[in-house]
C-alpha cells in the first residue's frame, strides 16, 4: 500500500498537462492540482497556493456570509507544492522553476479543462499574490480583476535575504548531506525542522511576539509555539519542494513578462483592476 501524502486530500481533483513546456525549454507531462468550490455560480475566481500552503489550508471565502460565497471559486496548488507536478513526485523536475511556469499551468486547466472563458478575479497571499500579478501581466484580457494580499510584484531584497536563513538551515543540516540524504532513501527531519525554526520569526510581527499572542491561541511558551507549529508544520514537507518554492520567490519580478525587463513599467501596463491589500507589520513585503 502507497504511503498517505502529508496533508489532507479531500476534494482535490488532477488534470494533467502533457508536453507542458516551461520558461526553461525544458518539457514535461504536468499534474495540476485543484479544488472547485461552489461549482455552479456563473462568475469564476482563482486562489493560487502560498509558500507552505496547501489546497486545503488555503482559505476558499466562500462561506456564509464570506466574500466570495455567490462565485465559483477554483484553488490551485501551483508547480512545486508537492499536490501538483513537484521535485517530490517527479524526478526531471526542473532546477528552476519560473513563476510563469505556475500561472501557465494554472491557464491550462482553467480553460482546457473546466472551460472557464474569464476570471473575475485571482484573489492570492504571499507567494499567490505574486502569482496575481503575474496573471494580470500574462493574460490582461483573461483576468478582470487580482487582489494580491501581503504580497509584491517584485521579490525584494531584503526578502530575498530572509528567505537565505532558512534555506541555509537546510542545506547546510548535517541530515541532509548536500543532497545525498535522497540516496538512502531518508529524510533529513533535523534540517526541516531547523528550516521552520528558522522561518518563524519572520511570519509574524515583533508586536505579535511582543504581546504573547501565541498564549492567546493555546500555547504554552514561544518554545512550545515554534516546535509544534513551525518545526511541526515543515517537517511534513519534502527538502527539493521547500527548496525550489523558495527560489522562484526569491527570483519574482514581474518585468520578466515582459521584453524590457522593468517590473515598474509592468506594473504600469496592467490592465486589470488591482486591490492590493498590504499589511502594516509584515516583515516579507513592508
């Protein structure tokens, strides 16, 4: 009997892609990984997965009285997640994965597949708001409207900085064994769990900290929190995903939809609606 995968499957559907060709050149048949909410209403919306995010820990609104309860809402997992095509399930995944790989993908199976002739809106966080801004920059006469939550249309510095430490913690963790860990067919848990220790001072706010809001939610200590939240979280995780997710956030930047190469003059050709709902203490895109 196959292992169970690390999180929860529930009302996860697949299409796959064959031949998908990635900004790589390099070509691949693909799995996309979705979940359709509310499959009857007449106006559709797409939720691409965040860094850490599944298609189930991912937020629909569609409840009662929730923003997006009278819309078909479609999530997908982008490439890399582990649910879609990933280097967890696929051994010639690429080394580079492209942000353009993702919404490509994601344009597949929401016109070839489920037949959707327009979005009303890609609604993202984190790492699904830049898939937003992607959207409205590759398909401007698909996408209506993106609303990119805590997100940027280019990875900044200081991000890309931030997102070191914990790759670092990683790489270097004497379980992982610069890759060889893969050979004896083990998983290197001291290096994902330093990979989420790593992480979690930058997913919330000095203040948050500051307050104790960790007690707040049943915690006993900050130590309890970290452990059983962010070590826990991560480990369930496979190294290669965590890896390749973190590199193309680190390379996000919108210009490259274009020929020019400027993220501002991207910004400024978008024709979609844009709510861009930032955050006054988010410590990835201040």
């Amino acid at each position: 009997m196959a292992p169970l995968p690390p999180f929860d499957t529930t009302g996860v559907e697949y299409y796959t892609v064959p031949l998908f060709k990635f900004t790589s050149g390099q070509t691949l048949d693909i799995r996309v990984a979705y979940r359709c909410f509310n499959p009857s209403a007449e106006r559709t919306v797409c939720i691409p997965t965040c860094y850490g995010g599944r298609i189930n820990t991912t937020l629909s609104f569609t409840g009662m009285d929730r923003a997006l309860q009278a819309f078909r809402v479609v999530i997908v997992a982008m490439l890399g997640n582990g649910e879609s095509t990933s280097p967890s399930n696929e051994p010639n995944f690429p080394k580079r994965l492209d942000y353009r790989d993702c919404v490509n993908s994601q344009y597949e199976l929401l016109t070839k597949h489920l037949g959707i002739k327009e979005l009303e809106a890609v609604v993202g966080f984190s790492m699904g708001g830049q898939q937003a801004y992607y959207w409205a920059c590759m398909y401007p006469a698909f996408v209506k409207s993106v609303i990119p939550i805590c997100s940027s249309a280019k990875t900044s510095l200081h991000n890309y900085a931030f997102l070191e430490g914990p790759k670092a913690a990683l790489i270097n963790s004497i379980d992982y064994e610069d890759g060889a860990y893969r050979t004896k067919g083990v998983k290197p848990v001291r290096g994902l769990r330093a990979f989420g220790r790593t992480y979690c001072a930058w997913a919330l706010s000095a203040p948050w900290f500051r307050k104790r809001e960790f007690q707040k939610i049943g915690f006993i200590d900050v130590e309890h929190y970290i452990s059983k939240t962010w070590e826990d979280s991560f480990e369930t995780w496979d190294p290669e995903d965590l890896l390749a997710l973190a590199r193309m956030w680190q390379a996000g930047d919108i210009g490259k939809t274009r020929d020019h190469g400027d993220y501002l003059k991207a910004l400024e050709s978008i024709e979609s609606k844009v709510l861009v709902m930032p955050s006054r203490t988010d410590t990835y895109f201040p």
